[in-house]
C-alpha cells in the first residue's frame, strides 16, 4: 500500500507540534532540574539556598505559563519546596 499524500495544512499542524512539543520539553526538563537543585541546598543548608529557590520558582512559573506544567501543579511544587526550606530553617 502507498503512502498517502498529506495536505499542506496536515504538514503545517505537523511542524507546529514538533516546535511546540520541543519548546514544552526544554521548559519542563529546567523546571525539573531546578527543582531537584533547590531540594539539594535545602538538604545541605546555608545561604545560597535562597538565590536556589528563587531561581526554582521562577522555572516552574515560566513552565506554567508555556503550558510544559499545569499552573496548579507549579504552585504546589513551590509550595513544597517553600515548606521544605522554612523547616529546614527552623530545624538547623
């Protein structure tokens, strides 16, 4: 069996999924990665930690706002790691 001849539109929809698709990948893998780096100074203490978490909130809001993570599950990731730093400062 041939392969079917695909309409410009089809091709179109088809390169605007591959950009899109890349675009959500990048942002949701540096919110991952912010986070996991925020989780690590609020493990080891000290005052970087602040700058870590800024820049962790910051990441998870720029993949909410692309659509890479629903808005609602970025707030609950800052919230968590918010929580995890006060009681870090509390504890230590």
């Amino acid at each position: 069996m041939a392969t079917k001849k695909r309409k410009r539109s089809a091709l179109k929809r088809i390169r605007q999924t591959q950009r899109r698709t890349t675009v959500k990948t990048i942002g949701r893998s540096a919110a991952r990665t912010a986070v996991r780096t925020a989780r690590e100074a609020i493990a080891k203490g000290g005052e970087a930690a602040a700058d870590v978490i800024a820049a962790a909130a910051s990441a998870l809001d720029r993949a909410a706002k692309r659509g890479a993570i629903h808005k609602n599950s970025a707030r609950r990731r800052r919230s968590r790691i918010a929580k995890a730093s006060s009681k870090a400062k509390k504890k230590g």
